[in-house]
C-alpha cells in the first residue's frame, strides 16, 4: 500500500501533468478570459454612471467594477499565497495577449534597460497612487485607461521584443514583483531535480524543448518566485514536477536568501507603507489634517486655484454629476498621506532590520533576508485592505458578511505571528546562539506585530 504522502506527491505531480497534455483548452481558456476581459472593461465606458438604484445584477457598469476590484484583485493575492502563481500562467488575459503578439512580432534582442531590476517596484508605485488619484475603483474610465493602456504596452513590447516570450511579463509588470513575493508563501511550486537533470540522455528518453514563457533558466531555478505555473515543463528531462513544500521555505532557505534591495524596498516602504494608506486614506483623519493644513497655507497665500480648481478625469477625479470631484488640494494631500506612510513604514521596520543585523552578524545581506520574513504580514495586509472593496460594493448592493472586519483583523495578526516565526528561523541560520537568536526575534517581533495591531483596530469599528 503506498503511503499517504507518496499517493499526494503523485497526485500533485499529476497535476502538473495534466497541464502539459491540455494546452490546447488552456490557451481556449485564455481566451475565454480575454474576451470577458475587454468586455467588462470597455463596455462599461460608453454606459452612463451607475445611480443608488442600481445593484451589480442589474447593471453592467456595478457587475464590472465587482469583478475587477470585489473578486479579481483581493483573490488573486489570495490565491497567489495559497497555490503560487498560477493565475499568471494559465488566466491572465494580459500575459496571453503579449505572449501571443511575441510569437508573431519582431523577436528583437531584449534591451539592456529593460532588464533593470527596479521596473515593477517603479510601475507598482506609479500605477497605485494613478489609481487613487483617478479613483480607478469607482469609475470605468480610469479602469480603462489604466489596464487597457497597460494591456495594449505589453502587447506592443511582446510584439518587439522575444519570440514567443513574455517579456512584459518577466521585466515591466506592475504586480509582477508583488506576485513574486506572495508567491513565496505558497506550499506549491515546481520543484526541479538537479541529479535526474545531470542524467545522459540515454537515460530520461527523448527530450522534446521546453518554452519558457516568463524567460527562466529552470534547469537552475531555485525558488518559485519568479515561475508563472503554467506547467509547461512539468516532466521535463524527468526532472520537473509539481510538488508540496513547507509554506515560507522559500523564504528561508530559498530565494529569500539572494533576496535584493528592490524587494526589500516593495516589502517596506511600499506594502507595509505606501499600499495601506492608499486602501484608506478616505477614512484617514490624518488626511483631512494635511488637507486643512494645506489649504490654510494656500489661503494665506491667496493661492485660491488649488482649492477650487478642477483638472480632467484622467489626471484627478473628476465627476460632477457623481458629486465626486477631487480638487488639486485634494491631490497634493493624498500625495502627502502616501509618502508620510511609506516614510513611517520604512523608519520603523527598517530601525528593527538593522539592529537585527547587528546582532546577527553585521552582514549587510541579512536585512535584506530578514525583510523577507515580512512577506506573509505584507501579503495578509494587501489581501484584508482590497477586500475593503468587497465589503463596500456588497454592503452598497445590501449583503453585510457578518463577523467579517472581526475575521480579517485575526488573518493579519496571525501573519504577523507567521512572520515573527519565520524571522527566527531565518536568524537561526546567521548564528547558533540562542541568546542572540531570541534577541534578533524580539526586535523584529515588535514593529510586526504593532503594525499588525494597527491593521486590527482599523477593521474594528
């Protein structure tokens, strides 16, 4: 009788398998996806706002923004946590779309500038706070602009750039470099077999070439983060094969370990920082601090324009007939409120990093891995703050989820806990004193779990 585990290894890696033997209804369901896509995010442009009579089943303008925002993006960070990235390889409608203007383009070398490493932290900033300032989330227009000229760039990069790759994809994403990280957290990964590998060919068969979409070197990738699971390789040399590993392992012992300053810096200043201040910054009383501190200046100024003035829907909302105007004040505090959080964010957790590499060892190298212990509490933040959306648009369409503010205030705490006990696996393999260990857990358990009481507090009316 094979035992448990070795029956769900086998399960796993059958999984894997059936990727492979189903391109063809994968790429069907890529483009089931993509037609659903644009639909929803173009027809809604030309429908008129949505009123307080109307509910996401009766208007297509409320369906849309329910499924962007109420499903689409909390989701996707969740099941990215719990399954890895599979939404990258087999759903999302702007990776089958550059790749599949790559198989037809240019198929030019990929430029140097490209391939800089800080792209996706860049976009990620830049496209949070566009989206903010344009309220992407309650207006089609914005949503519009924003994914669709997005989704028309990868195309355009795909279609120069690679052959049949993903170039977008592995370089400029805007949430390429969030996915990553979350994807480190997931108990699933292609796990690659560096002694089967090494075997003659005599040995593992026929070798048919693998096409790796998102340009990774898998005969040594370690680590998932940057592997999109689409399971093309699965099987491959018999050395691939989707399998279980320990959530977090990564972190410790894998990518985490060659971790750089841009993750460090998405990790800190941005999701713990910059990413919870733009979730809220409309119930922020901290908001409504800068902005009458601001418009006292610009009266006593007698600047008088940025107080009234108005600019177009595609650089600040925009709304008259929605009651729904931001002024160029307006802007220039949420603007504030951002940088003043990523500001906060970075002095307390980067305070608690250095000391710990004090105490570690003065290696430079370790605050970078340390900050990879903060992924789950980051990921757990990202993911309770989007379903903010959620609650709104149900609560505006009459469904209350009880419980609900009570529930996603323990999933952070309890990622906070996770990352605390990740952190002291991580500082165990920097020293073998118990003293110093338990040491460097303390300093980074109170930033963490003080953020994550914070979190806690806000849900909680």
């Amino acid at each position: 009788m094979i035992p448990t585990r070795a029956r769900t290894d086998t399960l796993v890696a059958g999984v894997g398998d059936l990727l492979v033997r189903h391109k063809a209804f994968i790429r069907r369901l890529q483009w089931t996806t993509i037609v659903l896509y644009v639909a929803l995010l173009v027809l809604p442009v030309f429908l008129p706002l949505p009123t307080s009579r109307d509910f996401m089943w009766n208007n297509l303008t409320r369906f849309a923004q329910f499924v962007f925002w109420g499903i689409w993006w909390p989701f996707v960070i969740l099941g990215t946590a719990l399954i890895g990235r599979f939404w990258c390889g087999l759903l999302c409608p702007e990776g089958a779309l550059s790749e599949f203007a790559s198989e037809r383009g240019a198929g030019r070398a990929i430029p140097s500038w490209m391939k800089w490493s800080g792209w996706p932290v860049v976009s990620f900033i830049s496209t949070t706070i566009y989206g903010q300032l344009t309220s992407i989330y309650q207006y089609p227009k914005p949503a519009a602009l924003l994914l669709g000229g997005s989704t028309l760039v990868a195309m355009v990069v795909g279609a120069r750039y690679g052959k049949a790759k993903r170039v977008w994809c592995r370089f400029l994403c805007p949430v390429s470099g969030v996915f990553g990280l979350v994807s480190k957290i997931a108990p699933l990964h292609f796990k690659v077999e560096s002694e089967v590998w090494r075997r003659p060919a005599t040995q593992v068969g026929a070798i048919s070439a693998v096409n790796c979409a998102p340009l990774i070197p898998i005969k040594t990738m370690q680590g998932g983060s940057a592997c999109h699971m689409c399971g093309r390789c699965s099987g491959h040399r018999g050395a691939i094969r989707l399998a279980w590993r320990r959530p977090a392992s990564d972190i410790v012992y894998g990518s985490g370990r060659a971790a750089t300053r841009f993750e460090t810096f998405l990790i800190v200043p941005v999701l713990l920082g910059l990413v919870p201040a733009a979730l809220h910054w409309s119930s922020s009383s901290l908001f409504l601090f800068i902005r009458q501190w601001l418009a006292e200046l610009c009266v006593s100024a007698h600047w008088i324009w940025p107080l009234s003035g108005r600019l177009p829907w595609w650089v600040l909302t925009n709304y008259p007939s929605a009651s729904d105007v931001m002024t160029v004040i307006d802007g220039l505090s949420l603007l504030v409120l951002i940088a003043m959080s990523g500001v906060l964010a970075s002095f307390i957790f980067i305070v608690a990093l250095v000391a710990c590499s004090l105490v570690l060892g003065r290696r430079s190298r370790v605050i970078h891995h340390l900050a990879q212990a903060l992924i789950p509490v980051a990921a757990a933040s990202l993911f309770c703050g989007l379903l903010s959306l959620t609650i709104t648009q149900l609560h505006s369409d009459g469904i209350d989820l009880p419980f609900i503010d009570r529930g996603r205030g323990i999933i952070v705490l309890l990622a906070g806990a996770w990352s605390v006990a990740i952190a002291s696996r991580i500082a165990a393999l920097y020293t073998a004193s118990l003293r110093r260990r338990a040491l460097a857990t303390t300093l980074m358990a109170i930033p963490t779990i003080a953020f994550s009481w914070g979190w806690l507090v806000v849900f909680l009316p």
